[in-house]
C-alpha cells in the first residue's frame, strides 16, 4: 500500500470521515498484488501508528485554530444589538472561511444551557449558522447526541444542523426517532423540539420526510399541522401534495388555509385537477378563512390560471360581491383571466373613469397598468407604465421607482429584456432590492439572458 494513501486513509478515519467497516475494503482496492506480505501483526501495528500521526496531525491544526475561535466566539459576545445582525454575519463567514476542521471546536458552543442570557443565544444561534455552512461529517455523532441530551436551545441548534448533514442516510432514522419520541402535546416544554426535528427532516428529504410530515398533517393538532406545513413550505416537498390538497375540503382546512395557500403558491403542481380547483374555490368562500387567506388563495388560482368548474358560480359570485375591497378585487381579476367579460368591466370600470377624469394623474395610470399586470395584459401594461411616467414629468420630484420597476417587470414578461434592463438601472434601487427582483419569476427568463448583470447576483 502506498505511504501517502495510507496515510491519507488513517487521517480520514481519525477525523470520522471513512465508516470503520469500509477500511478494509478500502485497503483491498489499493492493494499493491506485488507487494511484500506483511503479517498481521505488522499491519495492524502500522495502522495504529499511522492512525496516532494522523490524531497528532488533527491536533496540531485545531491548536492552531483555537485561538481564531477564541476571538470569533469573544467578538459575538461583545456585539451591540442595534448592529449585531451585519457584523455576526462576518463572524460567521470568518469562522466558515477557517474551514471544516474548525467544526469540532464549533459544536460545544451550539448549546447555551438553561438559563443562558439573551447574548448567550444568540452566540449559538450564530454558530448554528456556521456549521450550517460547513457540512462538516465529523460532528455528525455530537450532533446528535445533543439533539438529544442538551438544553432545549441546544437541542434546536443541534438540529438545525442536523438538517444540512451530508450524512442523509445516516441522519434520517435518527431525526424520525427523535420526532416520534417527543410527545405532541401542548403543554409539553419540548415540543419544539418535534417541530424542529420534522423541519430537518424535511430538509434532508426522503421517504421518512414525507410519511412523518404527512401524518402530522392529518393527525397532529393544529399547531404540529402548521409546523409539519412550515416545513414542507421551506424545502417544496413535492411528495407531500397529496395529503396537503387532501386537507382542502376539511374543516383542519379552513384553519390552515393561508399555509395550504403558500404551500400550493411554491408547489403549483399540486393542483392537478377540477376537483382541486373547486375544494380550493368553495375554502376560499368559506367566511371562517381570514381576510388574508382568502387574497392567498385566489391569488393561486389566479397565477395558476385554473379554470373554475361550473358547480362553483355560487361561491364565486359570493366572492365577487365580497363586501371586502381586497377580496372583491382579487375575485374579479381571477374572473377575468378565465374570460369573464363582466367581470373585466367591472373590474376596469372605475380606472378608466380616473384616466378619462384626470389624464395628468400619474396615479390613475399606476392602478391601471397593476391590474393590467395582474390580468396577464402586459401589453395594455407596459401603454400605462409609459403614461404614468410621462404624468411624472410635470412633477419630477414625485417620481418613485415603483413605475421604472412595473413598466420593466412587463417588458421582461413580453421578453423585452433590453428595455427592461434599461429600466431597472434608472430606478436606482438598494442592491438587496435588486437582487430579489432577479430571483422573482416575472424576471426569470431575463435572469437567463445576456442582460442579467443588472440584477448584479454575484455582488454581496
């Protein structure tokens, strides 16, 4: 066997990184067929020797970054509220920048103990954070015993970890076990913990994920429901759709319907037929759903552009005649994507009455390129935009950025992206508020082309 492979080999097994079943394996796909015959004892002997360097040689380096620790972890206890969020922020890139040997020195700081200071949590909020990003294999086994055994902070640090392991296989069964173990009652202190455990294992994906997320959704009370919801709504399992449109036409449904709505807007696909399509329309006419609910929902039959089935024309007129503008709006604007002739009359009348009153009114454009927007019209959209920059011109100092980025959102969805990209440099917005316009759909296939710089996604 080569020197450096066996090195190499000792080193990874005193870090954790190579399962111990796997050395021999290991050592028979490198084995040298020339190779003098060595006898047990002599190979055995040379592991342990190699196997001492290899500790030796992970000590030196964590001695050495030690000290960096010493001063990041000091440096986060010192921070002052009002500015701690941007300055943590470098902290954590330093310690991540120091790479995964540092990892092992990290995980002792995740749990604060009970009746840690505010700061104190903070601290292993922040070192959570850190070993999110380093993905490190050996704190794998530390990791999970304190998911287990620590404080409750620590337990929530632990899996929040736990969630980005680069272990999955290994890391599942553990999360699943520790989410059954803890009882989902109420009154029981760690029950965060539950919650925690499924938002892992959400993260890591799998079959364990969906089936322990998808019975939480149909058995656990509403408040296991919303975490398991929560959950499923960061990572977009795809493989829970089922039991969450089979939540739809159920009175847990009504309840949980503004997170059934931001499930469905980030897995559009859910919606896969009219039977859907009329559980989602008769939940949204519901009075017990929420004013917010109700905009969530028709907004994802509006976006989804799903054509309502005729045994729906009740609830739909109810909420065209919602007493509640937003609501009436929103109902009024789904109908005219599905070609409702009235409803687009009624819907523009009192726009067009405003342009008409007062040509020079910049707002009255405004409100009517929205909606032109929102019905899918991007042409009418972009004539609005252009009117309402032109009212601007009389009254400069009044001029916002909210008609530069509308009239650039439209040209984009036309595939006008040289206009767009025009535009949104005029606008002059925060770079954050230009990077989440790269990421928003509207902006998709322009982020695709050859004018994306002007989102400026590789600056931070």
């Amino acid at each position: 066997m080569p020197a450096s492979f066996s090195f190499a080999l000792a080193l990874a097994l005193a870090r954790g990184l190579v399962p111990g079943l796997a050395v021999a394996a290991a050592l028979t796909a490198n084995a040298e067929p020339l190779a003098p015959v060595r006898t047990a004892t002599d190979d055995r002997r040379s592991l342990q020797e190699l196997l001492a360097e290899a500790r030796a040689e992970r000590e030196r380096v964590q001695a050495e970054l030690l000290p960096k620790v010493t001063t990041a972890i000091a440096t986060l206890d010192t921070l002052e509220r009002r500015a701690r969020d941007e300055r943590a922020g470098r902290v954590v890139d330093e310690l991540v920048g120091l790479g995964s040997d540092v990892a092992p020195l990290l995980v002792q700081f995740l749990d604060p103990s009970d009746g840690a200071s505010r700061s104190q949590i903070y601290r292993s909020e922040q070192v959570a954070e850190a070993l999110v990003q380093l993905r490190a294999v050996s704190i794998t086994d530390a990791l999970l015993d304190r998911a287990q055994n620590a404080s409750l902070i620590g337990r929530l640090n632990a899996l929040r970890v736990l969630g980005a392991s680069p272990e999955p296989q290994r890391v599942a069964p553990a999360l699943e076990a520790i989410a059954r173990a803890v009882a989902d009652e109420a009154a029981n202190p760690y029950r965060p913990v539950r919650l925690a455990a499924l938002r892992a294992l959400a993260r890591l994906g799998g079959p364990a994920a969906a089936t322990i997320l998808s019975e939480t959704l149909r058995a656990g009370d509403l408040t296991a429901a919303e975490g398991a919801l929560d959950a499923l709504i960061e990572v977009r399992l795809v493989s829970a759709a089922p039991d969450v449109v089979a939540l739809i036409p159920t009175a847990r449904g009504n309840a949980l319907a503004s997170r059934i709505a931001a499930y469905l807007n980030v897995v559009p696909s859910a919606i896969a037929s009219e039977a859907d399509v009329e559980a989602l329309i008769r939940l949204c006419a519901q009075d017990s759903v929420s004013r917010e609910a109700k905009l969530a929902l028709l907004d994802v039959l509006r976006s989804g552009d799903h054509k309502p089935p005729s045994s729906v024309k009740r609830e739909l007129q109810t909420l065209r005649e919602s007493l509640d503008q937003g609501v009436r709006v929103a109902a009024l604007v789904y109908l005219t994507r599905q070609r409702d002739r009235a409803a687009k009359r009624e819907l523009f009348e009192p726009w067009d009455t405003q342009v008409r009153g007062s040509r020079s009114a910049a707002s009255a454009y405004e409100g009517r390129a929205q909606l032109y927007y929102l019905v899918g019209d991007h042409a009418a959209a972009v004539g609005d935009w252009r009117d309402a920059l032109k009212a601007y011109e009389e009254r400069p100092a009044l001029l916002t950025a909210t008609p530069l980025i509308g009239l650039a959102r439209s040209l984009a969805l036309l595939g006008k992206f040289k206009e767009a990209y025009e535009y949104l440099d005029k606008a002059r917005i925060s770079l954050t508020a230009l990077q989440e316009l790269g990421m928003d759909p509207d902006f998709a296939k322009m982020r695709q082309s050859k004018y994306a710089d002007v989102f400026r996604l590789d600056k931070e």
